[in-house]
C-alpha cells in the first residue's frame, strides 16, 4: 500500500480533531480537554509529516509529491528535504509546526480562560490550513502508475543552508500564531494582563530568534552557492521574510512596555496581528504567481485564490476585532514625550515604516500591471535609497533607549549619560573617515550610529550590572543590540569597500587582485553519484606574506537527472572579511573565466544575526543569574 493513503489519513484525523477544537470544545471541563485536544493534533500531524519524511527516505514515487522532487540516487539529507523543499511539504511542515507550538503552550501554561481562547484560536489558524492542504494542496496525491526514479531535486535546493534554511524560517513564522492568538484572546477578554504579556513575550523571542537564524542562514546560502558575491538581492522571497520580522521586533519593544509598565496595550495587539499577518501575506505573494522570484517554490493562481480566502479569514477577522474592542486597550497611563516608553513607540513607528517601505516596494509591479499594465519591477535602487536611512534613524533611537529612565526622565541628566560614549564614537568614527574616505556620507552614517549603539549597549549593561548584578536579561538585550550593530557596520564596509573582476585566466598564469597574489592551477572533472563538476584549483597568497599559499577549489556542478548546474565558490576567510572566487565558461583547453570578489566585513552580517537570535534565547532565560 502506498505511504500515500496513510498520510491523508493522518490528515483527516487533525482536520477533524482541529474541527472540534475550534467549534465543538464546550466549556464544561474544557481545562480537562485543553492538553489532550493539543496532544492529540500534535500526534495526527507529527505522524503525517513523518510519512512523507519516510516516504522520501525510502524513495516511494507512488507518491507524486516524492516523484517530483527526489531521485533514487540522491544522498539521505537530500532525501529528507526534499521533503519541505516544495510547496506541499513546506506546508505541511508548517502546519505540523503550528501544531507543535499550540502543544508546547498547552502544556507548559496552566488552565484558565485566557488559555482556552488562545488554544481554539490555534485550532482555527491549523484548521484553514489542513483545508488548504487537503483541497489545494496535498503532498500525499497517489500515482496509480509511478515512476522508476524520480525527477529529482532543484540543484539550487541541494545544499545545506537550504535543506536548514525553511525549517528555521517556519519555526519563526509558526511561534507568531501564538502572537496572534495572544491579540484575539487579549480582545476578546477587553484587556492584557501583565502575566499575560510576559508569557506570550518568551514565545515571540523565541520564534524571533529562530526567524533571526533563518533569513541569517538564508542570505549566506544565496552568497556561497548563486555565485554573485552578495548577500541580500531585495527578492520578494528575501523580503517576504523580513516583512513579520521587523513587525515583530517592533513588537518586542512594544510587549516589553505592556508588561512592565501597562501601556502601548493597543500597539501590542495591533502588532501581534500584523506579525503573523504578514508571514501568511508572504505564503501569497510568491507561491501565487502574482510575484516572480529566483527561488519562489510555485506559481498557481488557483491556490493563490485559496492563500488569499485563508489571509482574509485570519488577517480581516482579527483587525474587525481589533476595531471593535481595542478602545478599551487604549486608556493608557501617561508618560512624558522623554521617558523609555516615547523612545521604544518611536522604534515601533520606525519599524512599521520599514516594513510599509519593504511592502510597497515588494506588491508596486502588481500594483502597476493592474492599474497601469505596465510591467515593471523594483530593485535595489529603491530600497537601498529610502530603507538605508530610516533604518539608521531607528538605531539611533535604539541606542538611546536603554538608558532612558520609565515614564519620564531629566532630558539635561541623560545628556551627561552620553557624553563619554558620544566622544569615543566620534573619535571612532573620525579615524574610520581618514582611513577609508572612500566610503559614502550614508555609509559613514550607518558607521557612526551602529558604532555608538555599540558602545551605549556596553555601558549601559556596566552601569546595570555595577547596581543589580548580571542577569542574563540584561545581558540578553544588549547582546541584541550589540549584533544589530554589528551588521550594520558590516553591511557598511562589504557595500562601500568591496571590488570585483572578472577576467580570463591560463592554466600556471598569476595575477593579483586587491593585497592577493591568486595563481590558477588547472581545472579536473571530478564525479558524484549527484553531479559531475569541474573542479579548479587556484593557490592564494597575502602580498604581505609571500611564502604562504593556500589552496581554493570553486566548482561548477551538473546534475544530469536535473539537467541543470550550479556554481559553487571559493572562500578565503581572513577574519570577517572575504575574497570570493568563481569560475565561469571554459574559453580553451587551458584558460577559463573567473570573477573575483573582494568583501570586506561581510561575514561580520551573518555574527550579527547570531548574535541578535542568541540575544532572544538568552531573554527567555532570563531568571538564571551570571
């Protein structure tokens, strides 16, 4: 029998258990049920995931899904993503994650109305999208006559920052449902409780964190294997993720406010729905065919149609609950226009204005082939120009913060907190001016600000710590913080200073690019049970230490079951900075095209990214002391 009959079975029985969850769950003995209902969902869909994982394990091409997207010969990792590295799986994955984040928080939250309401809006969330599976979606289609082999797996998708890379994305996106619930179950009831805030506050750092990690990841493998020396191309794909996460770090700010000092309520909720709104948004965008992208995982009208009845029925019905009721989050305590809370509002207006910049950006070419029919698109120009320097503006504001005083603060005192730290930025930055001059005024800018947020994090978490000793969450923050400006720096140095060449080079011929002597040493085809390659092989040597070569091997690999290639580079890593080599068109029998990146700081972005999701982790231990 194939896997295929046992997987939609397993589908079935969550559709019906999350059916009774959302509609039937009475509330006599609910508390009883509550955790059972959770376990049982969880059960049905680990068990259906499970069998597509193992139905590619064991190359089963009885079932479609598996068929078009695995080949008998790939290697077992390859195998088992291949499972989430196509539409119906990634959403099946999805939803099975939803699952295990609506069971995690049934378990490890005690019983009471609030939580009920947060479990049955769970169920509704899981409930549309088993429907979308079933009816538009489904990875267990059975062949009646099924393939020898397979038709394999995208090159592209063959590589392990991608076979990690939508786990980590999906496990971010997923946690934000419960920030979503959190809104409608807070609505619902007409208030926030503080204990409230502060719980739903440990799953959103932790889906963060995750997310963080996952567009980290994601930039990285578009750097090694596209064979284009950057790091972010503004794709919809790449934006669809940023989108919730700078939604959600907004909402980071803001949910901080509501637990410690009982205002920003409603900017909590609205937030909440937007963030997990716009990871939904996302889904539509680039697996409807109404946006394009290099890696986008399908293009189909019919179930674009479908993602958009599910945003409509998640997104509207939240925000219509939002206008009815969200008056009564708003009688907030006051606070002076100086104080913690301005600032941290200030960070959730920049936020916002962010994400808007990126959404409008990402939906014009649709905007205008409707209304214009005109086809056009909207690259990096756009965003470079107009995200660069709000995103600048909002770390000043992010550095500042930390050290204002709750509800009001002396604007002369706070001053005289900065001086020293101001002074050192500016000596700082003054010394980065002379000795690269070559940078920009924007980029000189983004030095400055990410340097003194730096710095204000440094002192602000020895003046904590020198009165209440070190708490992790205290260090979590400014570890955060630190990251945040440390990416911005590197993407500063990597866009400013970087340089490129492309060139012909013969077999046994030396050049040098930049501080580097590179020799090309010939090129061997070497075979896998994957691909065929070639493989070149190149020495590399600083100019500065003439006796030391080392050895760099980029490929260009041919997957002959995909009928398709791809460029793998060549790092030399000399702390954060790169230089980047690829190889290109064989022009004779010993000369080949080669194009040469030099990226300074550039891996300092993807620290950074460790850093700010290790900040988030760290948060949610935050009662441990150090």
């Amino acid at each position: 029998m194939s896997l295929g009959y046992i997987g939609n079975f397993t589908l079935f029985i969550a559709a019906i258990i999350s059916i009774y969850g959302s509609f039937f769950l009475s509330n006599k003995n609910f508390s009883q049920r509550l955790n059972l209902l959770a376990l049982s969902l969880f059960i049905s869909l680990f068990l259906s995931f499970s069998t597509l994982i193992y139905a590619y394990v064991v190359s089963d091409f009885s079932v479609l899904n598996v068929a078009l997207n695995s080949h008998i010969s790939k290697p077992l990792i390859y195998k088992i993503s291949g499972a989430w590295a196509n539409h119906e799986g990634s959403m099946l994955l999805f939803v099975f994650l939803l699952s295990v984040f609506t069971f995690l928080f049934s378990y490890r939250n005690k019983n009471s109305e609030f939580k009920k309401l947060i479990i049955k809006s769970q169920n509704t969330i899981i409930l549309l999208f088993l429907v979308y599976i079933l009816f538009a979606s489904n990875p267990f289609i059975v062949l009646e006559n099924p393939p020898e082999n397979g038709q394999g797996l995208n090159p592209l998708l063959q590589d392990i920052g991608l076979a990690l890379h939508p786990p980590l994305l999906y496990i971010g996106y997923c946690g934000f449902s419960l920030a979503l619930s959190f809104a409608v179950a807070s609505l619902w009831q007409r208030e926030i409780k503080k204990s409230h805030a502060e719980t739903i506050r440990n799953w959103l750092l932790t889906s963060w964190g995750f997310l963080t990690l996952g567009i980290g990841l994601g930039s990285w493998w578009a750097y090694r294997e596209l064979g284009w020396g950057g790091f972010w191309f503004w794709d919809p794909v790449e934006n669809s993720s940023l989108l919730p996460w700078l939604t959600a770090t907004a909402l980071i700010h803001s949910i901080i406010v509501t637990q410690k000092r009982g205002t920003l309520k409603g900017w909590t909720c609205l937030l909440s729905i937007l963030t997990f709104s716009f990871c939904i948004i996302g889904f539509f965008l680039v697996r409807s065919g109404v946006l394009t992208s290099v890696h986008s995982f399908a293009s189909d009208p019919g179930r674009g149609v479908f993602l958009l009845l599910i945003i409509t029925t998640i997104t509207g019905g939240s925000l219509i609950l939002y206008s009815l009721r969200s008056i009564d989050l708003y009688r907030e305590s006051e606070f002076s226009a100086h104080s913690k809370e301005a600032y941290l509002l200030l960070n959730n207006i920049f936020m916002l204005t962010l994400c808007g910049t990126v959404f409008l950006g990402t939906i014009y070419p649709v905007i205008s082939q409707i209304v214009l029919d005109k086809n056009l698109s909207v690259g990096s120009p756009y965003f470079n120009t107009v995200f660069n320097p709000i995103a600048i503006i909002a770390l000043f504001f992010a550095a500042i913060a930390p050290s204002i005083k709750w509800e009001s603060d002396s604007f002369r005192k706070s001053i005289l907190r900065f001086k020293y730290s101001a002074v050192l930025t500016l000596i700082i930055t003054a010394i980065i001016i002379l000795v690269f001059n070559s940078l920009s005024i924007i980029e000189h800018s983004a030095i400055f600000i990410a340097i003194w947020l730096i710095i204000n994090s440094l002192h602000s978490f020895y003046l904590k710590i020198s009165k209440i000793g070190c708490d992790i969450s205290l260090l979590s923050m400014e570890i955060a913080h630190i990251g945040a400006g440390l990416i911005c720096i590197s993407i500063a140095f990597a866009v400013g200073l970087y340089e490129e060449r492309t060139t012909v080079i013969k077999k046994g011929e030396e050049i040098q690019f930049t501080d580097y002597f590179i020799k090309y040493n010939g090129e061997k085809i070497i075979k896998s049970d994957n691909y065929v390659a070639r493989k070149a092989e190149f020495f590399i040597k600083n100019s500065d230490n003439s006796s030391s070569y080392r050895a760099l091997y980029p490929e260009v690999r041919y997957f002959p079951v995909e009928k398709n290639r791809t460029t793998e580079s060549a790092l030399l890593t000399n702390y954060l900075s790169d230089i980047y080599i690829v190889i290109g068109d064989i022009v004779d029998n010993d000369s080949t095209t080669i194009r040469i990146y030099y990226r300074p700081m550039i891996n300092g972005i993807w620290l950074g990214c460790i850093l700010i999701a290790s900040g988030g982790f760290l948060f949610v231990l935050r009662r441990r002391k150090v």
